[in-house]
C-alpha cells in the first residue's frame, strides 16, 4: 500500500496530478479541490489510496489521512466505487458527507453525480454506522455550493493560467453553474472552463 506521495509537482491536468518521486513521475487521480491545492513546481504530500484492478493500477490523492479514511470507507458500501467514491468528495468535505449520513440528508447525495434517489437511501443505510461523527466546523454544505466558483479559480491558477484567464473562464461557465441542479459539479465546470480557455487561445 502506498500510502503517500511526497515530490514535486510535474504536471497538472483536470482530474490528475503527476509527482515526480525520486526521478519517477507519479500519476495522482484527484479531486478539484485537491489539485487547486497544488502548483507546478512546487513541492507537494498527498495521501494516497491505491486501487488494484486485475488491468491497472489507479493512485488515488487526497490533501489529508482524513479524505482518504472516508474515501475508503464509502467504498465498503455496495455500489460505491472507487470513481464514485471520489466523485462523492469532489462535491462534499468529508465532514459534509459524516453530517449528510448522521442527519439522513438525502438531497447531498443526490447531488453528487451517479447518486439517484433510491441509492441515496441505499447509501444512507449502509454508511450510517461507518462514517462516524463530523469531526470539524459545522454546516460545510452551503459552503460547497457557494464556493464552487474559488475552487474554480484556484484549480484554474494551479494549472497555469493567469488571474485574468481564470476570472474570464469563470464567469463564461457561470451560467451554467447557476443553471444546475443542486451544488454546481467543480469537476464539470473545470471541463468547460478549460474547453473555452482553449478557444480562446
């Protein structure tokens, strides 16, 4: 098991990071707010969760041993992958989803992608006793929502665009944030913003 990767940052892409780990480059499937923590460059510690399939090899990052705790968990219950499992924290803290489990908020899972009613009450189910309490500041879910565009941002700078770019980029894919259902999807908006970022260049 791997469990971090400690280097620096090689290269970014939407959904993965490359560290460069004692001269080999290390791909790291991570979340947007995971990636817009990190810089080109600059050094960088990821915990990490390996996921071994009988035709790859799939390293998974985190910022901290707490994402990846709950990472692993929510894949304990039926029908929760590895993808889902990331797709979950890509819209939810960790502490969000202990509080959507602990309270049988339905509606927070279903705005992850993936995740329709009857699997939410699925998961609710399986997840209650396993995910434990939440463990930091109260109410992140509003948050999440609100915050879509700074983790935009910030994931957009960390790629390597500047501050004009990713403030144009940004209000491009705004209308389409404010037009979702439930949370806007951070990995989704990253999509279409780099998509307009390319036509424009």
């Amino acid at each position: 098991m791997i469990a971090f990767v400690s280097g620096t940052v090689a290269a970014l892409a939407p959904d993965t990071a490359v560290v460069e780990v004692g001269g080999v480059g290390m791909a790291v499937q991570c979340t947007p707010n995971t990636l817009s923590t990190l810089r080109l460059g600059q050094p960088a510690k990821l915990a990490t969760s390996l996921v071994v399939r009988e035709d790859s090899l799939t390293l998974y990052g985190f910022v901290d041993d707490d994402e990846r705790q709950v990472f692993e968990l929510l894949q304990t219950a039926s029908g929760v992958g590895p993808r889902l499992a990331q797709a979950m924290l890509a819209v939810h803290t960790p502490d969000a989803l202990r509080r959507a489990v602990s309270t049988g908020d339905e509606k927070a899972l279903v705005a992850v992608p993936g995740i329709g009613k009857k699997g939410a009450q699925k998961l609710l189910l399986e997840l209650k006793d396993r995910l434990g309490a939440p463990v930091g500041a109260p109410a992140v879910g509003a948050a999440v929502t609100q915050g879509w565009r700074d983790q935009l941002h910030a994931a957009l700078i960390g790629l390597g665009y500047a501050t004009r770019e990713a403030d144009e980029a940004v209000a491009a894919v705004t209308p389409q944030a404010e037009s979702a259902d439930g949370a806007p999807q951070v990995g989704q908006l990253l999509k279409a913003a780099l998509q307009t970022l390319n036509r424009a260049r």
